[in-house]
C-alpha cells in the first residue's frame, strides 16, 4: 500500500502599501515612470543620507494587523538586514526583525471543511529593493530604483494550511480585506502583492514537520495553485527514492510548470541583523490604535451580512457584488440614488460581467458613473424603455458612460406605447404571416411567440410587450 502524505504550508505576503509616497524618503511611489526618475540620495542609498519614516506607512500597518485580529508592538523598532545585491542600494534593507509591528493574529478562510483559521505569525513593515532589468541584447543587467524604498508590509503566516485550496483562500481573504482597508490595490500582476511560498510534506499523522523550500517569483492565484502541486509532487519523489529534500530558494517557471533551485537557504543569522541607528523606535500610544480602529472601514464580511439585511439580497448575490471592493461602491452609489437595490445588483453581475469579460477588462477597468446606470434602472422601471432597449444603452454607459436620458431622446427609443401606432403595425404583421395566424388558431403556441417577434422587430425593438401580446390576443380572437 503506498504511503500517504501531507503538505504543510506557510505563506509570506509582501503587500506595497497605497502610500503617496516611498517610506523614508518624499519621492513618488507611482508604478511606471521611466527608470531612476523617482529617486532621491536616500531611496539610492547615498553615504551621509538619513531615513525619515513615512506616519502613513505606520497606520496603514496598523490598520491590516488590527483587521487581521493581531497584537500590536507598541513599542517597536527598524533593524537593518545586512546582504549584497546589485538591485539593493545600501547593501542592507531596513526591515523589522526583533520587535515587527503586528504579532500572533489569525485570518477565518472558508474551506471544503468548514471554517478555518490560519495563523498569522507576524506583520512587519520594511522598504522594498529596486528592480533589475536583464537586457539580452546588450548581455547586461541594468537596474531601476524606481521601485526602492517603497513600503511594505510583509505578511507572514504559520504552517496552517494544507492544500493549494487552502492557500488561494487565504490570499483571496487577505487581498480583499486589504483592499477594503484602502492600504493596497493588491495586484499581483503589477507586484503590489508577492507571494512566497514555504512548503514541506511529511508523512499522514507524523508530528515533524520535513524540510521546506521556499518558492519564489509567483505572480497569479494559477501559478501559486501549480507551484504549490509541483512542488509536493517533486518532494514526494525525493522522499519515495530515499533522497533528501534540500532546504532551499526555488523559483517556479510558470511556461515549463517547474522550478530550480537559486540558493541555500539562508537563517536570520546570515543577515547579521542589527537596529537601525538611523531610525528611533516607534511608540504607538493606545489613543493612536483606538483613532485607527475607529476609522476602519466595514470589511467584506460585515457588508455582506448588511446586504442580505437591509437590501434584501440572496446570500449568492452579496458574494458576488463584495467580491470587489470597486463593485461594492458603484452598487451602493447606484442604490442609494435609485433605491432599487435588486435591480442595481442585477445590472452589475449579469450585463456588467458579461461585457468585462468581453471586453477582457479588470473589475476596476469600470469607470461609469452611478448616476448614469441609476437613470438607466429608473428608465425602465418607468416604462419609458423596454429591456431590449435598456441592455444596448447600458453597452454605451459601460464603455463611454453617456448619459442615457439624452441618449435615449436622442436615438428615438422610448417605447411605443400608442395604441393605434401598434395596432396598425400589428395588423401588416398579421396580414404578411397568414400560416402563423391560422397555426395559432389551430392551438399552435409557437406562433404566438413568432408573430410577436416580428412586431418588436418591425417596431425596432421599442413596442411594450405587454401592450404587443394584448392587442395579438384580441386580433387573434
């Protein structure tokens, strides 16, 4: 019988704070820019240049550890990580080793099982490294400060979690709560949230822990769920041939679904961590944690909950529409101006969700006004426009947010609801389709449905229905 393994897991999340700008120095933290154009003597590490801590970088800290059921440090303090590398300016990283801001917290992720929670060890906060761009042309390695000294949080988790389930629940989790908190815009594809992973299998049941490896350069939930099944894969190999799995840096090739190892793995005592002599410690008094816990905003859990409340939303419906936090905002501001909640709902997830994937575009790629989608349900919901109508004028507020009173005058596609007009256009119908006419009274159903498409058609979409299959029953006798 062959042996059973499982795999332990543990995360470290590197999160780049919203921050105008960089955490100890005034220069943009802007994504793009051409190269070295937001820099300054101390994001490039000159001699004689001194670190001046950014207060927003502390409170945005504060903010993710406090939603993250964490303890707080109040007195905590920056060490200096001591290593060489050409994209590293100083040859050290300020970062927080001995007394990190956040401690011993926890995330509730939803699993197969049931409730989870995964352990978070710590939050510290730390200055992210500049970016080196290898250029195969010219066989050299340039490098970019644009990205040094950008604040970060690194988000370290304990060995909770299990599976590649698991995982991307916990990251989606924390991705959302971060960007409720408005202290990140999480996007993977553009580095603002990194994830390494650590992981190790050992035997079902065993106590020990095996020797983990720690997976680098993953930028999407797919490669993090691949890295993550590759990697247990090769480990269970080594453990099955009587080989050693090697404690280690690897990084994953998302295009050849493989890793390879970078380096040993280093310990803390490699960096010869030591405090920073330039930054004094950083006291946070009870009044300034009670001041951020005040201003949190409402996380998606608590929206949720209030949507099924006080909306009247199904459960399926307020998980879709809090899944993005950007969505969130447009259905309450649409709401509050229309008040009808249902319908602003539907809107979004059925026609706004189509076109996003047509058009491959991201949740926050909608820039549409509420106001013009809130005129767009009230339209309807007063009859002036039919459904049909209202779908191609919602196409045109998605991608150019004209505002759909005028659009609808304008275009001449108010809905006809003249008697007289229909009627007459009802009678040419019936008087060019003499088969559907005589199905229909020999019991066929389906002519019906055939006699009022045509109307719509030949009223160009804008007939009432209602006021269509009234007049056909009559005329039909």
């Amino acid at each position: 019988m062959s042996k059973q393994y499982e795999t332990v897991i543990g995360l470290e999340v590197h999160v780049e704070l919203a921050t105008k700008t960089k955490i100890f120095c005034s220069c943009s933290t802007e994504f793009g820019g051409a190269p070295n154009t937001h820099t300054c003597p101390v994001c490039t590490g000159m001699p004689g240049s001194l670190p001046v801590l950014n207060k927003q970088v502390v409170e945005y800290a504060l903010a993710v550890g406090l939603a993250a059921n964490c303890q707080i440090n109040q007195n905590c303090k920056f060490d200096r990580k001591n290593y060489f590398y050409p994209d590293n300016p100083q040859n050290y990283q300020i970062s927080q080793l001995y007394l990190p801001i956040c401690h011993d917290g926890y995330v509730e992720i939803d699993t197969a099982a049931g409730k989870k929670k995964v352990g978070i060890h710590e939050i510290h906060m730390e200055e992210d490294a500049g970016k080196l761009i290898h250029d195969e042309w010219e066989d050299c390695s340039l490098v970019d400060f644009n990205r040094s000294g950008v604040p970060l949080i690194e988000i370290v988790s304990e060995p909770d979690m299990r599976s590649a389930d698991e995982v991307i629940a916990y990251l989606e989790k924390l991705r959302l709560m971060i960007q409720y908190l408005g202290a990140s815009d999480c996007k993977l594809q553009e580095g603002s949230m990194r994830a390494d992973v650590n992981l190790s299998v050992r035997e079902a049941g065993a106590s020990q822990f095996g020797t983990r490896t720690e997976m680098k350069n993953l930028n999407s939930f797919k490669a993090i769920a691949r890295a993550i099944e590759g990697e247990r894969k090769r480990q269970i190999e080594l453990i099955e041939e009587g080989k050693a799995v090697v404690q280690e840096t690897r990084r994953w090739d998302d295009n050849k679904e493989s890793s390879h190892a970078m380096r040993s793995k280093e310990d803390a005592k490699d960096y010869r961590y030591f405090p920073d002599p330039d930054l004094p410690p950083i006291s946070i008094s009870d009044e300034w944690i009670q001041s951020i816990r005040e201003k949190q905003p409402e996380l998606r859990t608590e929206k949720m909950a209030r949507y099924q409340e006080e909306y009247n939303l199904s459960e399926y419906d307020a998980d879709i529409i809090t899944g993005s936090k950007h969505m969130a905002d447009i259905f309450e501001e649409v709401t509050s101006i229309c008040q009808k909640p249902k319908e602003a709902a539907n809107w979004l997830m059925v026609e706004g969700m189509r076109l996003l994937k047509e058009h491959e575009m991201e949740m926050e790629n909608m820039t549409f006004s509420a106001e013009n989608l809130a005129k767009l349900i009230i339209l309807v919901d007063n009859g002036t426009i039919n459904r049909t109508v209202a779908k191609e004028v919602f196409e045109k507020i998605f991608l150019k947010d004209i505002d759909p009173e005028r659009y609808v005058e304008e275009k001449g596609l108010k809905v006809v609801s003249d008697e007289g007009a229909l009627k007459s256009a009802i009678e040419a119908i019936l008087a060019a389709n003499p088969q559907s006419v005589e199905d229909y009274r020999n019991g066929k159903e389906k002519a019906m449905g055939f006699l009022v498409g045509q109307t719509m058609r030949s009223m160009k979409g804008k007939a009432d229905p209602g006021a269509v299959n009234k007049i056909l029953k009559e005329l039909l006798g």
